[in-house]
C-alpha cells in the first residue's frame, strides 16, 4: 500500500509521494509529512555491508513507495556516482574521539549534494508520473549552501528552470562565487537587500499567491521548492545517518544496537529533522544535539519552550545557519501538537503575525530527544584552531559550531556515548574564517591565496569545485529589493 503525505496545516489534504515532491509546499503553506514513518526492519549488520547506493535504495523505497524500482534505482545510480570526490560517498573519519560524518564530497562541496545531487530526477519522473506538461520552476531561498547545489543540480535538466535568492551580503565570497558563475540556459540568481529570512518569507508568499499560480499555468509553469521543506530533499538525507552508523559497526566502533549521539550544525532545521527520522526509523539514537551559532532561537527554544524570532541578527562566520525561522521545525511541531492540524496552524500563524509563539508543557515533553545549545564566534574560531593543534584536522566554520556544541554537551552531561557529528562543509567553502581561526595572520592574504595555504595546512587537496571558479565569469548580476522579488520572477518567465 502506498505510503501518503499529509499537510501540516490540513486534516483532509493527503497526496503521494511523487505529488508531494512535486508540489513542495503543501495547500496554506504547510509542509508534507509521511502519514507514518516507516520501520527499517532490517538486522544493521548486513545494512554494515552494504555501499550507499543500496542503504539509499532501502530507505527511498519506504518512503516513496509510488516510485517502481526501476525509477529509484535510476535517481539512485544517477545522483551517487563518479561527480562525489571521494570512493565513498560519505566517509566517516574518528577526530579526537568523535566520529566525523563527512557530507561534502559532492560537485558544490556542502552536504546539500546528498540530497541535491537526487532531487532533480526525483522531481522529472515525479513529473512524468503524473502526466505533469507545465515545465517546472524551481524556486528557492538560500542561505549559501541549497542555491549552490540546486543550481548544479537543476543546470540544464530539460522540463525545469531554476530561479535562487540568496542574500546579498551574507553569505561567504565562494558562496556568492559558486552561484554567480553557474551556467545553464535555465538558471537565474538573484540577490536581495536582505537576509535570509527575508528571501524565504518573500519564496513562500510566491508559492501561497493563488493569482500567480494561475497566470503561471496560463503560461506552461508550475512552481516546486528544492529547499529542504520539500519531502524529496528531507528523505534523502535520512540515508547518510543510517549509512554512518553501519559504517561503526563494519569498522568495530560499536555493536549493532548499541546506542550514538548525533551532533548537528543547524539552521533551517532540516538536517536534524532527517536525523530525528532516522531515530525513528529505528536507529538507535541516544541524543540528537542541535547546534546553533549566535543566531540562538532554536537553542532558546528548546531551553524555554517559547520560539521568537524578535532579536537582533547576526551575520556570523557560519552564514548557513544565519536563520531566525527555522521552517522545518513546523513538521516537529505539528508531531508535538498530537497531529492538531488546527493547533499547528495557529502557532504558525502567531509565528507569521507577532514573530513567536509559546507551546504547552506537555508539547515540550515531546523535545526530550534533543539537546539545544550554541557557540559565539569567539568559540567557533576557538573550536577550529583547537581540532586542528590536536588533531590536524581542519574544519569548516559549521562544523565548528557543531563539535563546540558537543563539547558543551559533554561536559554538562558526562555522556560518554559514540558521537557522530555531522560535517556540513568544506573548510574550503569558508577558508578566511577557517584560516584566521588557526592564525591571525592569514588574514591579511586575498581570498585565492588563502585557499592555497588552506591546501598546505589541511594536506587535503583544493577540490575541483573551487578550481572551478577561481577565473569564473560573473554570470548572474541581478539584485533587488526584498519587496521585488515577485517582479524579478515574472520577469525573468515573461509573465
């Protein structure tokens, strides 16, 4: 029987997973959640001998059960292949006692490859499964990351355009580089005077305009997200918890069973929604340890009950999670609201309306398998220059955030259960805070150069992804103001 996706903000609407793919957001600007999370009934010592390609297939098949075999192992073998850096799509490296999730060996160097690399042939047999002739518009806010990779994603895919709004002034000069030069036919970057929160609120008031919609089918288009309120980005990046915590157990780290931590660097709340999926897929997940930086509201939150999303904002050496609106935290907590469409909605609109909103003692109950803290800059850079004088590992500014928060953890709790902590980028993508936090001096060096010591102190080599762009022409000049975004739109699809 075909597993169904219901809306956040509906009791009656339910769809299948390819139309949920499809239409990204659901009716009132809910999100698809599956109607259950499937068991992954399967002994995690032959998931230990499996490559990713087939822990990704197992996964994929319970949750998109309206795709054939035949499809998925088409989106499957087509996303996960030679366009990874590395024989393994996922390493897992043991840093100073921690196990190292590394998800940045895809074409943009960011862990949005893991989900970013399968979502376009998701989304174009999605299409022909339901009869879809409107050529599909991809639109998507970024924090730096999600534009990168859907862009390399989506270039060229025939039945598709592309359109991202980042924030012109926050996010890190590769990010900016890396989708300024993306070429493609159908691609077109946008910056806006704002920030991220402001080009997310700007993309979901487009998906939500019932006049839009209409004028764009009149014309042969159809909106779909590749942001990570899509269900097709979310499951995918369930696979690489489940693969990570196999790979323990092929490598004598732990016994099938026994019970990991996991640490993640947060913004959007995708990436930890996927691990808390996994733990409820029957992974064996003691605490899932959410980390913020200095743009604390979820870490306020989970200590307070209380989301507000009225404070300053930071601009920190970890742009990606420069997020005061943290969308998918909604999927949580339509869970914690008992599955109360008409409860979740009313927070969410609080949300919209005076920026926060409280929830119930016993709805707070329901975030016992989280952990919430944060790092300052001071404590980021502190972090990376630590790690790297013990370990000689270097990592990225998100990362940092995330063994900071650990260390937190581990020192409040005395938990000495394995810790997986996910890896969300390349110190590479974020090399003049990465370099200034191991030696104040590199700072005076232009951003080319950086990344040439980068090489020298990491050992690891530039990867092809900054290569790339080192001569790259500009491509995308647009900017505009928070309040034109849906004229740039109909402009670029000549509506």
């Amino acid at each position: 029987m075909d597993l169904l996706y219901k809306s956040t903000r509906s009791a009656t609407e339910k769809v299948t997973a390819s139309k949920a793919i499809l239409n990204g957001l659901a009716e009132n600007g809910g999100l698809y959640i599956p109607e259950t999370i499937p068991a992954l009934d399967m002994d995690f010592n032959e998931i230990a001998k499996m490559k990713y390609q087939e822990v990704a297939y197992l996964v994929l098949s319970k949750f998109l059960t309206d795709f054939t075999k035949d499809e998925l192992e088409y989106c499957i073998n087509n996303a996960y292949d030679s366009k990874f850096d590395t024989e393994e799509i996922v390493p897992v490296k043991k840093v100073e006692g921690t196990y190292i999730i590394e998800l940045f060996h895809g074409k943009t160097i960011a862990f949005k490859d893991m989900a970013l690399s399968i979502l376009p042939y998701l989304m174009t047999v999605s299409a022909k499964k339901n009869n879809i002739k409107n050529e599909i518009v991809i639109l998507t806010a970024t924090s730096g990351d999600t534009g990168k990779a859907a862009l390399a994603g989506f270039a060229d895919v025939p039945g598709t355009k592309i359109i991202v709004f980042y924030p012109k002034d926050g996010v890190s000069p590769v990010q900016k580089k890396q989708m300024v030069t993306q070429k493609g036919d159908n691609t077109f970057v946008i910056g806006i005077n704002g920030n991220f929160d402001q080009a997310q609120t700007g993309v979901k008031n487009m998906f939500n305009n019932k006049e839009l919609k209409t004028r764009m089918n009149e014309k042969g288009f159809q909106f779909s997200s590749a942001n990570s309120i899509n269900i097709g980005r979310l499951v995918p990046q369930i696979v690489y918890y489940i693969y990570s915590y196999s790979k323990l157990i092929k490598n004598g780290a732990i016994k099938a069973g026994d019970k990991v931590n996991i640490t993640v660097p947060t913004g959007n709340f995708g990436n930890i929604l996927a691990a808390y999926y996994a733990k409820k897929m029957g992974l064996p997940v003691n605490k899932l340890i959410c980390a913020s930086n200095e743009n604390k509201v979820l870490f306020d939150f989970f200590t307070s009950g209380t989301y507000d999303k009225n404070r300053e904002f930071y601009l920190t050496s970890s742009p990606s999670m420069d997020i005061l609106i943290s969308s998918n935290l909604e999927r949580l907590i339509y869970e914690i609201a008992g599955y109360d469409a008409d409860k979740n909605t009313a927070l969410m609109n609080s949300l919209a309306k005076d920026g926060k909103y409280d929830i119930t003692p016993a709805m707070k109950e329901g975030l016992a398998d989280f952990y919430g803290n944060y790092t300052s800059q001071e404590e980021t850079a502190k972090a990376i220059k630590e790690l790297y004088e013990k370990a000689s590992y270097v990592l990225d500014t998100h990362t940092a955030v995330a063994y900071g928060v650990y260390e937190k953890y581990k020192n409040e709790t005395k938990d000495d259960t394995p810790t997986l902590i996910a890896s969300t980028a390349s110190p590479y993508k974020f090399s003049r805070d990465v370099m200034k936090a191991i030696d104040e001096k590199y700072d005076s060096l232009e951003d080319f150069s950086l990344i040439d010591e980068l090489e020298k102190v990491s050992k690891v080599k530039i990867p092809d992804a900054i290569n790339e762009i080192r001569n790259a022409k500009v491509i995308h000049k647009t900017v505009c103001e928070v309040d034109e975004m849906q004229n740039e739109v109909e402009k670029y699809l000549g509506l």
